[in-house]
C-alpha cells in the first residue's frame, strides 16, 4: 500500500546499491584484506563480466576514465593523434584525453538520437587523427553502422564508451563490442555501482596484454576511500528512498530551487580547473580494481538486466505519454537500438518553469553534469560551434524513470509533464 502523497515524493535518481552487494562489501571488510583474496574476487568479476560481454578479455581498474586512458596507452596513442569524440560528452573525459596529449576533435551530436553524428565525424577527422571514441548517450547506442562505416574510411580505429551503456545492444549484439576495445564505469550513478570503478573490454590479446602490465604494475586501489564512498553510497541510498527524501532532503531541494534555481544548477557543474583547462593528469589515479569493489560487481551483474528491463518498461510508458506533447522532445531511438535506459532525458525551452511546476507536484528532476564540451575553455577555439550540443546543455532535463517506480508514478510524471506544459 502507498503512503500518503506528502510521503511518496519522487527522487530524480535512486542508487543502485542492493542489499547482496552490501552484504558482499561488508564481508569482503570483514575478512582479512590480503592481496590473494582480493586477486581472486577481481578475477572472478573479470571472469563474470566477460561472459556477460562476451568479451575475451576484460581487465578491471579504478574508473572509466582509467580505463578509457590505459586502453589509448595501450593502442600506442602518441602526442598530437586526433581522436574524434561526441561534442555533448562529461568534460573530465575530454580533459582526461587531452592530459594524455592527444587532440579532442569534437564532433556534434544528431538532434534525434542525441549521439554523436556519423557525418560530422568525416567532417572533424583529419589526417592525424587515429581514433574515433563512440559514446552511448544515456543508454541509447549510437548508430553503430555508420559510425563503424565512417571510421574504416578514414582509417580510425573504434573505441566505445560504454559508462552509460552497460546492457544496451545494437542489432542485438551488447554494445562494447563493435570496437578494438570498450570502456565501461561503475560510479554510483550508473547502472552497476562499485562506488567507483571501470572495465576494459577487448579481444585483442596484444592490447589486453599492455593494459594488463599497466594495471599490475600499478596495484590495486586503496581501501580507505572505498570504505568512505561506500558509506556515502548507503547514506545517499537512504537519502533517496521515498519516505526520507520526502521528509528530508526534498522540502530541501524544494526552498532552494525556489530561491535560486539557475545558481543551484552552476553549483552542481562546479569542477576543479584542471578538468576545464584540459590538463588532468590521470596517471597518478590508475590502479586495478579493489575487492571489495569486485565483490560488488559480482553480487550487482546479475541485476542489471533486470533493473535495466524496469527502467525501459518505465521509460516506454513515459515516452508513449509524452509523444507529440508540443514543446517537448524526446531522445528517439534507432531501429536496431536495444537502449538501457541509464536515463530519461527530454528537451524544453523554458525548463526552469517546468522543473518548478514539477516540484510543487512532488518530483525531483535534474539538469545532468554534461555539456557542450566545445564550451570548455581549452576547446573553444578548436571545436568552433556544435549547435545541438549546445542546445542540448541548455535545454535538458532528466525525468526520473528509476527501476523501483511504478505505473503510477510514472503516470504522475506524465500527467505533471503535461499540465505545465499546457499552462504555458
Ligand atoms: C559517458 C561517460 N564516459 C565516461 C565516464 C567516466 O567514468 P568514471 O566516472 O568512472 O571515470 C562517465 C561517467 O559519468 C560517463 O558518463
């Protein structure tokens, strides 16, 4: 039975954090923290994950960007090689990138899809450019064919990023598994929580071979921080359950957003400098997988596809309501996309309004931590203007579609869509 409503507000977000993985963190804390325990977790997780890829080789380290920088360093990215990348991306990978010393080349997005746009990338690719990186936005995979077709024709080899993608499958086949190799994240947000964390999938043994050295030689991560974020991860989990957000932190959320709406939002992409200026050093940060984060991802896999199944029924649902709503736009999906769902993402004009309008009816929303990364200081003058990225960042918003909701949740989402979309 549901509470009463000033109880049932919705969160924009929920973290995925099941009680078997806390049980298996806490276990793993528990046990003695020998290197051969933790070797031994992480291989099975490698092993775990890579049957669920159907990847040969996959090499667990400390994050996404981590893995993104030792697959380059394992492809021999020298100084000065092009790599092409979606415009409308996370800024630290752009800066990631280019602390390694390579050249971002930022492609725009396709207004439909929201993914990086096959014809832009034969636009930005010149003649020192060797990799084309393919980001699945928000759990859509991005057109595989042409992006494939136009990397064989200019001679670049593919890297996808799958942070956001994990489970999604384009022509049926898992995405991750179209390029030399694939990158995916375990932060809290996404889909499998580690804390932090990140794979490296690929079935070239000589690239599997260097990443693997890499990650040896650096160790394994700390415990220390892993503990802290793990109890974050559980207060944060809690924080987000209907009946504490909606005694805590949403009447919070509530008087803020009222008092300072467009400040809030700056402050949330506040980042160090070094991410804008496109000089964060990664190195220092690579490290393999601890076990206690593989004991997470062990207990956390075999979830996925379950929880990645509520968010799309979710999502449909939400989608089929909000079709041809004018004044608002939805990610639209291509035919041989299998999406994941990491998020619901639609476009408005006056979204401050309606992120208002959404909160007196009880639901949390978000305007998300990407931007147009040909903003960012240190591209600006290279990447000129990417007109949809950048209508992308200013227009966004993210409706929650989260696995624990229901249909009648998400039918108030709707029908609260739809009401302040016609008062406009
Ligand atoms: C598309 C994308 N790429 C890369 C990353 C970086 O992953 P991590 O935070 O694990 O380094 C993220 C994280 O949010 C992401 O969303």
């Amino acid at each position: 039975m549901r509470g009463p409503e000033w109880l049932c507000r919705i969160p924009r977000a929920s973290i995925q954090l099941h009680p078997s993985q806390i049980k298996a963190a806490v276990g793993c804390v528990l046990r003695r923290a020998d290197d051969d325990v933790d070797k031994e977790t992480v291989a099975r997780f490698e092993e775990s994950f890579g049957r669920y890829q159907d990847s040969s080789f996959s090499i667990a380290v400390s994050s996404g960007k981590v893995a993104l920088a030792l697959i380059l360093d394992g492809l021999g990215a020298r100084r000065g090689d092009g790599i092409v990348m979606a415009s409308y991306n996370v800024p630290e990978v752009i800066s990631v990138v280019a602390g390694l010393g390579l050249r971002p080349r930022l492609a725009d997005i396709d207004p439909d899809t929201l993914n990086i746009d096959p014809d832009e990338v034969l636009r930005v690719a010149d003649k020192r450019t060797r990799f084309l990186l393919i980001t699945h936005l928000y759990g859509h995979p991005a057109d595989i064919d042409r992006l494939v077709a136009a990397a064989d024709s200019k001679g670049l080899t593919v890297i996808e990023d799958c942070a956001q993608g994990l489970g999604a499958t384009w022509r049926g086949r898992r995405v991750g598994t179209f390029g030399r190799a694939s990158m995916f994240s375990f932060g809290m947000m996404k889909n499998l929580n580690t804390i932090q964390g990140g794979m490296v999938c690929t079935d070239d043994e000589a690239l599997a071979t260097r990443v693997r050295r890499m990650v040896v030689k650096a160790g394994f991560m700390r415990r220390a921080p892993l503990l802290k974020g793990l109890a974050s991860s559980i207060g944060l989990r809690v924080a987000t359950s209907r009946a504490p957000f909606s005694l805590g932190l949403f009447p919070i959320i509530r008087v803020a957003e009222g008092l300072t709406p467009a400040l809030l939002h700056q402050a949330t992409k506040m980042r160090p400098a070094a991410f804008e200026t496109g000089n964060l050093d990664i190195r220092p940060m690579i490290s393999g997988m601890n076990g206690i984060q593989a004991a997470m991802g062990l207990a956390g896999l075999p979830r996925v596809d379950v929880a990645n199944a509520m968010r799309a029924h979710n999502a449909v649902r939400l989608a089929s309501r909000l079709d041809g709503l004018p004044g608002v736009r939805c990610q639209m999906p291509l035919d041989a996309a299998g999406q994941s769902w990491l998020n619901f993402v639609i476009r408005v004009r006056n979204r401050l309004a309606l992120k208002r309008s959404l909160l007196r009816e009880g639901i949390d929303t978000t305007m998300g931590f990407l931007m147009a990364c040909n903003r960012m200081p240190s591209m600006i003058e290279d990447a000129g203007r990417c007109p949809v990225s950048e209508e992308l960042e200013d227009t966004n918003l993210y409706l929650p579609i989260w696995p624990e909701l229901d249909d009648r949740d998400i039918d108030h989402v709707a029908d609260s869509v739809i009401k302040a979309m016609d008062r406009k």
